[in-house]
C-alpha cells in the first residue's frame, strides 16, 4: 500500500490578521499527500516568487476544528468572525509571528477528504515500513562472502605451504 501517492489539494484565501480591524487576503494551498500520511503541508503566497510554507500534524488540523489545540509553533482554534466560522492558525517561527483565519467551510471539506484518502489510525500502512524493513533484511548475493567461514576447520579451502 505504501507505493501510490495520492495528493489532495485546495487553494484558498486565507485572511493575514493585521490588527483586530484589518486583514489582508493571502493566497494559499493546502497540500496532503498520502506518502506523507502524518502531516498536512501549508503554502502562502503561492502566486509570490517565495511562498511560505509550513508543515504540521494533520492530527493537530483534525482537532483544531473543533477545540483548542497546539502549543509553541503552531496553534489552532475554531472562531466566529462577523457570523461565519473560521479556523484561526497562530504560527510562530524566528522570522515572526503570524495569525491567520482560514474558512471553516472550505478547510473542513479539505479535511474531510483527506480523512476519507488516509482514515486516522492507517497512517502506519500507508509509509511501507514493513516493505522497506523486508528488503533492507533481504539477503543478497555479497551476503555469502561475509557468512563464509574465512578459516574452516577441515582445510578444504586451505594448500599446504609446503606442496
């Protein structure tokens, strides 16, 4: 299972809180991959020569929607702002600050599908562990020259010096 890739996306909006009167639309893509089952990956400003991007637990996203979560880097909370659900992300990083609300809508419906790609508690399955264990353990032909006994005690493969 571990060898597809499937990728969801959605590009959106996401409102740049500058004060508590003022925001700024950034545009932005939500980026899960199912090689990458654990993590969702964010970019901003993506029509910029540099977007930002940032990358979190899916399962910190997940909870986010309904409660507060997250501490440090990345915080997430479900809001109202003039009547409509937002989800706000507090990011923090050595460059700044940054306090974002995207839509709760049209993120839940992102969400929703990579739920449905990758259902919680797969994830495991979806990294190939077991393939990639088997063939790193997998002998190889190089294997017999290493498990040879270099000295055997019955001299087959030893000439007398003598003859």
């Amino acid at each position: 299972m571990g060898a597809t890739n499937t990728v969801v996306e959605r590009e959106l909006d996401i409102e740049l809180v500058l004060s508590p009167e003022h925001s700024v639309a950034v545009p932005a893509r939500l980026t899960y991959r199912t090689a990458d089952p654990y993590a969702v990956h964010i970019a901003f400003h993506i029509h910029s020569p540099n977007p930002v991007h940032w990358t979190f637990a899916r399962e910190l996203l997940v909870e986010g929607v309904f409660r507060p979560c997250g501490h440090g880097d990345v915080r997430i909370w479900p809001t109202r702002v003039n009547g409509h659900g937002v989800i706000s992300l507090a990011l923090t990083s050595p460059d700044g600050d940054a306090l974002l609300q995207a839509p709760l809508g049209a993120l839940y419906q992102w969400l929703e599908h990579t739920l449905r790609v990758v259902p919680p508690g797969t994830e495991t399955d979806r990294l190939g562990l077991d393939e990639g264990l088997m063939a790193l353990l997998a002998p190889t032909p190089a294997d017999d020259l290493w498990l040879r006994d270099p000295w055997p005690s019955d001299g087959s493969d030893c000439q007398d010096a003598g003859e």
